[in-house]
C-alpha cells in the first residue's frame, strides 16, 4: 500500500461565505467539484486582533502552535524563529516536500526538495537556486505594485521572460496576459487591476513545470492576489455596506472585481484537479477571511500613503540604514551598521509631523530591526507640510513631494474564519467550526507520520481525519 501525495492550495483570505454564493451561483463549477468531494470544515483563527494577519495565521497553520506560544507577529519573523514546520517534520520523515510561496516560511535547501519565498521575503533563497529568477521578478512587482514610478530595467525583464520560456510557460498563459495587457492598454486603462491575477498564472506554469520534475509527496502552493482585491475592492462589491460611497462609475468598473479573482482561482482548481491522475490529493485552505472595514467611513476611508522613493527620504532625514526593504503596502525594515545609527533613527522619526500630527510610525524589534511607516490615514491637502528635527535643526518639505497616497480606499477587513476542505472521496460538511491548528496533525495524519512536538510547546490541535476518510487515502 502507499500513500497519495498531497497538494495544499493555500489561497489567502477567501471567504467561506462567497465560496458558498458563488458556488451555488454557479460562477466556481472547479471548487464546487472538490467541494463535494471533499471533508469540509470553517476553520476558526487562533488570535484576534491585532494578532488577526495572515502571516501570523499561516505560521500558526505551519507550525500547528498557537500566536501565544510561538510569538511570530511581522511578516519577517517566521523565518528566524526556529520553530519545527510541517515542511521540515515531513522531510524528517523521508519524505519530498515543496513549499511555493507560503507565507513567513524558513527557507531549506534539501537536495530533491523546492522551497520558494513568498513573495514579501528579502532574507531566504530559492531552492534550487535558479528558482530565484522567478521569486525575485515577482517579489520586486508585488513589493512595489503601488508605484507607477517604479522603472523596470530591461535586462532584469528580458531575464525573466527568458527563464519563464524555459521553465514552463505555455501558450495559453501567453494569450491571457496578452489579452489582459490589451485590454488595459487599448480598451480601458481602469482594468490595470486584472494584472494581479497575471503573476498567479506565471507561478502557476513555473510549479506545474517542477512539479513534473520533483514529484514532491507533500506541497503547498501560495496565492494572494484575490485576498488583495477584496481589501480594495470590498465597497465596490457590496456598496450598501459602506457610508463611503464609490461612485456608480467605479461600481461598474470594479464592482465584479473580487468575482473575478474567485474565479480565476476556480481555474486554477481545475488545473490542479488533474493532478489526481498523478496520485495526488487535493486540499483547500485559506487561514482566515475577509468582512466589509467599517472603521474610519466617519473621516472617509482608510487611506495609505507611500515613500516615492525610501532611500531618498531617508537621505533627507540624515538617516543612515545599511539596508532598506519594503514589507507591506506602506512599511519598510531598516537595519543599521551601529546601535549609535539605529537609535538616531528612532529620534528622527519621531519627530515627523505633518501639520503638526505624528506622520511616522515605527518599531524596533529585538533583532536590531527597524520597522517604519507613514501613520496618515486621511486625505492630505496638496500644501500639508512635513516637519522634522535633526539635532537642533528643523526643516520642512511638502508632504506629498515626500510621499504618494495608493489609489484605493482600504474595503476589506481580517476576519477570523477560513476554510479547510481536503478531497477524499466522502463529501461532509462539518458543522462545528475547527481550529487553524488541526491542519498540521491533519497533514501529519495523511502521511501516518509520528511526531511528537516539544513539551514546552505542546500542539494546540487535532487530527481531522476521520477513519473513513484516513482509509479513502490509501491507495493500491
């Protein structure tokens, strides 16, 4: 007897509700497919707020401990915590794993294994190492996808294009990205937004390509694109919702939005539902979900602006950070070459004012790492002034000469329950809510491992496997 391999699709922040409409709807025939074979179950999170983000829930999910017990809060934490994941436990094991994407995941770099950094990582490489190419093209357009200023530089594109054409790109995905280009190029420049789903199907081609190569017992497979699309375009969605209106212009242009960022994850279901030919299981998760963000229609929407260029602000600050990353929509991490720089720093941007309010937020964490951000949420009037003091020194430059605000109002807010549905055969769903916990002894279950985490963290879930179910995964 042998076991079946196992495919995670972890597609960040749908929702169960829209999952259930949309089926029913008729728009998702690929979920509704393995929804109905398949042992289906609404996940709770295992934190609330402000410990609700994505990257906090997946390493929960990765490494099935609770936030109180491993602490991982940034985006950049996961990889150096240290804490055992599944990729790791299952490898342990004897068996080949692939991660492609996962979010806030250690790196590994295992002879006949695949690892690649999602796509807000700067501090782990790609395994094998010409995966790097792709990893970072895409993280360079994620990371800045909000600035229309950020030049490409052709060598760097002709590169990708290059591996791309030799590592699984097919003509079909050709004819869609040209077809998306086309459209917001010629017939409608609003549509840029439709480029988001363009790097799901690159990532998409690159994964079936090594797919083929390694044959990997245990994967999961990363996308964002529609969880993005849900944050912006939530009010556009359901405008009843909201106390900001978007005007009946913007409804018809982005109104169908998020529909048709499920959908084009419905696609992709259908490509990965014909890996079962190939011995593969399917399983569906997405570690939380999204709900209308209410919280700031009284001032008229949550706003973020964004440096036009980091390095150059920071210049006109007189702060001196050996290194600058982005990590989420409007922050960055900087690092110092002296404790003497980095406290200097922290002096600096405290002093930022806008109009006299606090315009920076920042945080300093125990490995030396710097996080800031620009806290203005509202609209800025074109001649705000940003204030700052350095020494004895204060100077003053227009605000919006320093930063740029990203076009959409925030629509979509973390909201606790998520969906985990694994295929076998035997359609039941589950009525009681489960933790985000139970996936990893889930996933230790299907492969009959036998792990025993530490006693100083104990694992906070269970297996979901029934026995009809642990059955339907043995195959001949």
């Amino acid at each position: 007897m042998a076991r079946q391999k196992l495919l995670v699709l972890e597609f960040n922040e749908l929702c169960p509700t829209l999952l259930d409409r949309w089926m029913a709807e008729g728009h998702l025939p690929n979920f509704k497919r393995l929804h109905d074979a398949s042992e289906v179950f609404v996940t709770v999170a295992d934190a609330e707020p402000p410990a609700l983000e994505p990257w906090i829930q997946w390493y929960s999910m990765h490494t099935g401990l609770s936030y109180d017990q491993h602490g991982v809060f940034r985006l950049t934490d996961g990889p150096k915590a240290g804490h055992p994941d599944i990729w790791g436990v299952l490898r342990d094991a004897g068996l080949r794993t692939a991660n492609v994407c996962s979010m806030n995941a250690k790196g590994f770099a295992v002879p006949g294994n695949l690892f690649v950094p999602d796509p807000w990582c700067t501090s782990e490489s790609a395994y094998p190492a010409e995966l790097n190419t792709f990893h970072g093209f895409v993280s360079s357009m994620v990371q800045e996808y909000s600035n229309r200023d950020n030049a490409l530089d052709f060598g760097v594109v002709s590169n990708f294009l290059w591996y791309l054409a030799t590592h699984g790109l097919r003509p079909g995905t050709i004819r869609d990205i040209l077809s998306v280009l086309f459209d917001e190029k010629v017939r409608d420049p609003s549509l840029n937004w439709r480029r988001a789903v363009v790097l799901d199907w690159m990532q998409r081609d690159v994964f079936l390509h090594y797919f083929r190569r390694y044959q990997p017992d245990f994967t999961t497979f990363f996308l964002n694109s529609t969880a993005h699309l849900q944050h912006t375009y939530w009010r556009h969605m359901d405008p009843d919702a909201f106390e900001v209106q978007p005007t009946p212009e913007d409804v018809r242009k982005y109104g169908n939005a998020i529909l048709f960022g499920y959908r084009n994850m419905d696609r992709v279901v259908g490509e990965f539902l014909a890996l079962e030919r190939r011995g593969v299981t399917l399983a569906f998760t997405t570690a939380l979900s999204q709900q209308p963000f209410l919280k700031c229609e009284g001032i008229g929407g949550q706003h973020f602006y964004r440096p036009k260029d980091a390095d150059a602000l920071l210049r006109t600050l007189t702060i001196d950070a050996s290194t600058v990353q982005p990590t989420m929509t409007h922050q960055y991490m900087l690092r110092f070459d002296t404790e003497e720089k980095a406290a200097a720093a922290e002096v600096i941007l405290d002093s930022v004012r806008c109009d006299g309010r606090r315009a920076i937020d920042f945080e300093r964490r125990d490995d030396g790492a710097l996080y800031f951000g620009c806290m203005v949420r509202s609209v800025v009037s074109d001649d705000a002034t940003l204030e700052w003091v350095v020494g004895n020194h204060a100077d003053t430059m227009r605000f919006l000469d320093a930063f740029y605000m990203i076009d959409e109002i925030k629509s979509g807010m973390h909201h606790p329950d998520g969906c985990f549905w694994l295929k076998t055969g035997n359609h039941v769903v589950h009525k009681r809510r489960v933790s985000v916990l139970d996936v990893f002894p889930t996933v230790l279950d299907f492969f009959a491992v036998d792990y025993q985490p530490s006693d100083a963290h104990p694992f906070g879930g269970r297996s979901l496997l029934s026995d009809k179910a642990r059955d339907a995964v043995l195959v001949a």
